[in-house]
C-alpha cells in the first residue's frame, strides 16, 4: 500500500473523539445545574448570625442534613428598601417628637406665666391656694414628659445611618453579581451546629423584638453532592473508558487510530523490504567472514534457487546464529535486511507472549500467513529461547503458553503446510535451552556459529569503529586489538565511545593512543578513584600483594604475560595487574597450574612478608576455587577422580548432583589439595625471589603504576621471554599459510566441542584483588 493510501485509510477510520467530549459536556451541564460552581460560603460564627438577624439582613437560615446551616442575605434592593423605610420611620418619628416638645415647651410657658399672675393675688382664700398647687402640678408632669421626649430624640439622633445593601455587601466582601450575571442569592455564609433544637430556640430569641411576620425561621433540608449522587454513573463510565483505552492500545491503534480488539492476535514484526532504508550494511560488519558467507548464501538461496536445485538439492528451511553475547548477531542479521532484496521479517522472541492464553501461537500462525505473501521472504527472531526452550524441564508440568507457541512455531516451519519460500533466521546466546525439536535439521538445518574474534578480527572490528572518530597519528588498531584479548564486538564499540569521551573530557582535537589505554582501564577495571583515602600500611600490603602477582608471573613458564601493575583504587578493587593472556584452543594441566600458582601468589607474599593474611586476596580465592573444581569435575585431570565428566551442560541436576556421596568427598579433598600445592609452590617460589619482590613492591609504592617495560629495568628479563617470542613468531608464520577446508571443518568441530564448557580462559584479560 502506497503512502497515500496509507494516510486515506487512516483518515477513514471513525474517530471517538467526539464522543469523549459529549459525555465531558453533560456532566459539565449538570455540574452547573447543580450549582457546583456556585461562590463556597463563607464560614462565621454565632454572634455573626445574631448580628445580621438583629438588624434584620438575613432572607433566609437553611438547616443541611441536620449539622451545616446555611445563611442567605437579603439581596442589594431589598436592603436598600428596608433602609430607606426605616430612616423614614425614623424621620418620621423624630418630626413628631419634635412637635411633641414644642407643644410640651409651650404649654409649659403658658403655665409658668398663669403661676405669676397667681402669685400677684391675694392669698387669704382658700381657694386661690388650692389652684396654685395644682397649676405647679401639672407644670411637673409637663417638665418630665418634655424630658422623655427629648431624651428620645436624642436616641434618634445617636443612631447610626442605615446602612443600605451596597454597603452591606461590601462589609462582607460579597460579589453582588453570580457567575452568569444573575443577582447573587446565596447562600453567602455557613457554620456548624451541633443541636438543631437549641439553635431553633435562639433564632427565636434573637428575633423576639420583631413581629412575627418579619420574624426568620429556620428551613431544613435533606442535600447530596454532586459525586454522591452522580458517583455511580461517573464510576462505570470512567472504567468503560479505561477498558476501551487499553483494548485499542493492546490492538496497536491509539486514541483515534481506530484499532481493534481482535487485532491482539496479530503479528507485531517490522517489514524491511526495498523500499525501506536500513544504513547497515555488510560493511558495517567486520571480524564474522565465516558467518558473513553463511548469511549471503542464505539470500542468494531465495533470489536463485534454481541454481541449487538443479542438482536435486533443497533450500534450507532455517540458520540458527549461535554466538556470546554481543558478538554481533543482531548486528549481522541487520546487515542481511540492509543488503537483502527480499521481504525481511524482523521480530523479537518476547512479541510472541502476551498476557492472553493463545495470543502466542496466532501471532506466530498471522507472522507466516504474512510472509507466505510475501514470498520468497527471510524471517528473523532475535532472542529465540524466549519461546523455544525445551518442553517439560519446570517443576510445573501444567499447559503453559510458551510451550504452545513453539508448537505452533515448529509445525510453521516444518509441518503440513510448511512452504519452501520462507527462510527462518534466529539468533540465541543460549543454545543448550533451546528444543531439540527446533533445533533439528528440516527447521534450523544450519547452526552458524559466532565466536570471540581473535587477534585479526579484533583489528578489522576497531578500524570499522575508528572511522566514525577523529584519531591521531599514533593511533594503531593492531595494538589495540593485542590490548584486549577475550573482547567482543560491543566491547570493542563501547570502548572506542570511551575513548572519545575521555578526548573530549582532556579538551582535545583528535583521540590519541593514550586515550584509549585509559578506556581500556576504565571497562576493564571500572572508574579510577584518586581521592580514596587508604592507610599507609594497607597501602604496603597491597603492593607486595599486586607485587606477588608480577614476580609469580614473570618467572612461571605458562602464567600470562604482565602488562602493568597497579595500586591505584579502580571499581571495586584497590590494586590490580593486567596481563596479555595467550589466546588458547585448548589448555593442558601445567599451564592451568601456572595460572592458579600465579593467581595465589598475592596471598602468599603477604603471608612472607608480614607473616599474615588479609580479605584482599577473595577474589582470587574465588577463581582459583572454580578453576581447581573445572579441573577435577569437568576436565578429568584428577587421578583419584578419573576421567569422567561431571559437567551439567544442560543444567538438568540443580536439585540432585550426578555423583554419590563419596565421590564428593573424593573431589572436595582433590580440590582443596590441588590448591594447597600451588600455593606451597608459588609460595617457595616467591620465598626464593624475596629480593625481586622487594623491589617491584617499593616500585609500586613510589609510582602507584609501573609497566612491562620498568619491571624488565628492575628485575630483568622473564627466563620464558625468549622461548614466548619464538613461539609468537612462529605461530604467526603458521597463520600466513593457507589451510584447506578439511582443516577448518576440524577446528570449527573443535570449537563447538568446547563451546559449553567452562575453562580457565573464560576470564577477563586482567586479574583484580578487592581488600574487603
């Protein structure tokens, strides 16, 4: 399909969108039904509510659910209305009394004037006396009405201006106005009670003053909030949400994409074809010609086959791509989808497990349906163990779901409808997990094997990686490769990224030599610690045990050839030696002897020197333990033992051991007296070489570091110096003539014979000691 219709299609697909914000809509409606967006009361307490009752502010007392009450104020106009009636009441009455007081003031004079004209009488009747007295009478009561009634205007004047609704809401810092522009009705104020009873009886009290039409009463009400009452439908909508959400996104299709829930049995492997750009090619791949020739005859398989069937030969079905961890797998099965010019399936192993029983086998069935379509086609599966391990090793034995997507993946490959056009491409680090029933020939007929690169490949590996970094003159890739014995591909990546970032730390314009010996320190012994603080005395014990491990190997014939010694904190060791190790086929008994005398010479110069041991030789218990057990359990070089092989290549005996009782004690004892002897070996050695020992250790403690070079200047040459160089050149002789197939089948053999089982060169190149 063609980008364009591509893009029309998608544009097709319905899109829900609309029905999110729908739903969002109506509930957004109710919630303002409902006034959930309504001004929040503010909270007062009792005096507050006496107060605005006395004055009579309050419209309305709402009583919720029996505890929070609810106080509404009278609105801006009906405030202004009281107040004016109210002063106009008051003026009123302030004219009346006025008039009361002239009247009273008046009257009052009148009396006071009819007194004098009395008094000009004569007196000697009893009548005119009787009249006087009352006159001053009256003239009393009328001086104490005049006094109340001036009093009581007196009131009237003290009283404050009413105050009329802006002023009131403005004393409450109330808006006037709600949210859509209607007047704001409350309510406005709220607080707790704990009595409805009580809280009744003094509402009444502080209003007794007021008629009892004017007079407020308190309403109960039954609420329920907005999730209280919605909770539900909010509840089963969000989850059918949630399930639709996460249906489109198990079916590969986001929000809008349309997706379906069906599509959780669909095949999630990415198509390389022609018009897709891979920038990997078979030049990115440097140091797996064997492998490399494997791989583009697979696709020469596809893109002419006639050319091998003509002579009655089949196609094969599948190549398996066996090799350690970042050996370049993935990396070469990337090459063959950048150079391919068929359809290439890529997919990982873990695609094929989902959560739901069955999804396995029908992405596996829907992954060949597509590849039969787009026949002839390469299918690749990274990580294969993942769904290929072998049937019936758990401790359950119940139906598991991996278990029927490699059933359903072995009658792909080779079953009934098996077709010829597809090749199948894995790659695993684990073969021996993996079922026989894959593994044999009809599925995966080749098992190409991807080991360590040796010298030369390392070479051509570093000049890949080292045209993508700016390097100076002094730069050689021979050397480096010689630097890192045992490394990988992405080993050898990670260290060319190291070295650039430890340029670019330095301020520099172009990586140098030195640059990259920094690197190698740094993978291989981790970061540098310059400010770890040790004491002097620890400090001497772990030169002369690093100086243990450099004169033990400088005069033992088949122990590695010291590069540098160290005391310099790195990681999570506090001295280390790095040695070049020879990069061996196969190891015999004096040369794994050398090695572990080599390895338990640490401890035993501290036992000479200071006539004690420390915890900083662990390590090097640790490898001499597991190399002395490689040797008696695995190897057969134990003459008590015998030449038998306890080795769990298939690691079937976890619980149970494959020998008795005591044939254990037979190998315990032969361990323990394999090591002993090396030890009281090296340990004689060293006694004999005190002075050598003396020398490299004081070295140690004046420079922290020295090199090959300096031990050469302080103890002399290595006695086995001259015999290693001589094999060196000769075996590089070797390496310049050409060999015929015959003979690399046979080393091949050999290689895959030794492949599984542990030895003494599964090491790193340099031997670190941590003092714990």
């Amino acid at each position: 399909m063609s980008k364009t219709e591509h893009s029309k299609g998608k544009n097709n697909r319905p899109n829900f969108l609309w029905v999110y914000a729908i739903i969002g809509m109506i509930f957004l409606g109710i919630w303002v039904v409902t006034g959930q967006f309504a001004p929040q009361p503010e909270k007062i307490n009792r005096n507050e509510v006496k107060a605005m009752l006395e004055n009579q502010w309050v419209r309305r007392v709402v009583l919720v659910n029996d505890r929070n009450v609810e106080v509404s104020l009278k609105s801006q106009d009906e405030l202004d209305t009281m107040a004016s009636v109210i002063q106009a009441e008051r003026d009123s009455l302030l004219s009346v009394l006025t008039d009361s007081m002239a009247s009273l003031d008046a009257q009052i004079a009148e009396l006071a004037d009819l007194s004098k004209i009395d008094s000009n009488l004569d007196d000697s009747t009893v009548a005119n006396g009787s009249q006087d007295a009352g006159i001053q009478t009256l003239a009393a009561e009328l001086r104490q009405a005049a006094d109340i009634v001036e009093g009581k205007i007196d009131s009237l004047n003290a009283l404050k201006p009413v105050q009329n609704g802006k002023a009131v809401y403005e004393a409450f810092d109330i808006e006037s106005v709600g949210l859509i522009g209607d007047a704001n009705l409350g309510p406005h104020f709220t607080f707790t009670i704990s009595s409805q009873d009580e809280f009744e009886k003094e509402v009444k009290v502080w209003q007794s003053n007021f008629p009892a039409e004017d007079q407020i009463s308190v309403e109960a009400e039954v609420r329920e909030s907005f999730f209280t009452r919605y909770g539900w439908l909010l509840l089963f909508v969000g989850m059918m949400a949630v399930w639709f959400f996460l249906m489109r996104r198990m079916a590969g299709g986001g929000v809008g994409g349309g997706g379906q829930i069906f599509n959780v049995g669909k095949s999630k492997a990415q198509l390389f074809d022609k018009d897709t750009a891979v920038k990997v090619t078979f030049d990115s791949v440097a140091g797996l010609e064997g492998a490399k020739e494997e791989v583009v005859e697979i696709v020469s398989f596809l893109k002419d086959p006639k050319k091998y069937t003509s002579l009655g030969g089949k196609i094969p079905k599948g190549a398996l791509l066996v090799g350690e961890p970042g050996t370049g797998k993935t990396l070469l099965a990337k090459a063959m989808a950048g150079e391919a010019k068929v359809p290439f399936f890529s997919i990982s192993g873990s695609d094929f497990v989902e959560m739901f029983v069955g999804v396995g086998a029908s992405r596996v069935r829907d992954l060949f349906k597509q590849a039969r379509e787009k026949a002839p086609c390469i299918i690749f599966i990274d990580e294969v163990d993942a769904i290929g391990r072998a049937r019936g090793r758990g401790m359950m034995q119940a139906n598991d779901e991996r278990e029927n997507t490699l059933n359903q993946l072995l009658v792909e490959m080779d079953g009934f409808s098996s077709d010829k056009g597809v090749i199948i491409l894995a790659a695993t680090n684990r073969p021996d997990v993996l079922d026989n029933a894959l593994k044999r020939p009809g599925r995966f007929d080749r098992q190409i094997m991807i080991d360590k690169p040796d010298l030369k490949s390392r070479e051509e590996i570093f000049h890949v990686h080292l045209k993508a970094i700016k390097t100076g003159e002094n730069v050689d890739a021979n050397k480096l490769a010689a630097m890192t014995p045992g490394f990988v591909g992405a080993d050898i990546a990670n260290i060319c990224n190291e070295a650039a970032l430890i340029a670019a730390r330095r301020d520099k314009t172009s990586v140098e030599m030195d640059d990259f010996n920094a690197a190698v320190d740094r993978v291989i012994g981790g970061l540098e610690k310059k400010h770890k603080i040790i004491s002097k005395d620890e400090k001497e014990v772990i030169a002369y045990h690093e100086a243990g491990h450099a004169v033990s190997s400088w005069f033992l014939q088949y122990a590695n050839p010291l590069v540098k010694v160290s005391i310099v904190p790195r990681g999570r060791s506090l001295g280390a030696a790095w040695y070049l190790p020879d990069e061996r086929n196969i190891t015999n008994t004096e040369q794994l002897e050398d090695e572990m005398a080599a390895i338990l010479a640490g401890r035993a110069a501290e036992e000479i020197v200071f006539g004690k041991i420390s915890t900083g030789a662990q390590n090097d218990l640790d490898r001499v333990t597991k190399m002395a057990y490689s040797m008696v359990v695995v190897f057969g070089m134990s003459e008590k033992v015998g030449n038998v092989s306890y080795y769990d290549m298939l690691q079937q005996n976890n619980l149970t051991k494959p020998y008795s009782d005591a044939t254990a004690e037979v190998i315990d004892a032969e361990i323990r007296a394999i090591i002993d002897h090396q030890y009281d070996r090296v340990k004689k050695l060293l006694e004999t070489k005190r002075e050598e020992l003396n020398t490299v250790a004081q070295e140690l403690l004046k420079n922290e570091m020295i090199y090959r070079d300096r031990v050469v200047e302080l103890i002399g040459d290595s006695p086995f110096a001259k015999k290693a160089e001589e094999d060196e050149v000769k075996s590089a002789e070797d390496s310049t003539q050409d060999q015929d197939e015959n003979e690399v089948s046979i080393q091949e053999a050999q290689d895959d014979n030794a492949e599984n089982v542990p030895s003494s060169k599964e090491e790193d190149s340099t031997s670190t000691e941590e003092k714990l």
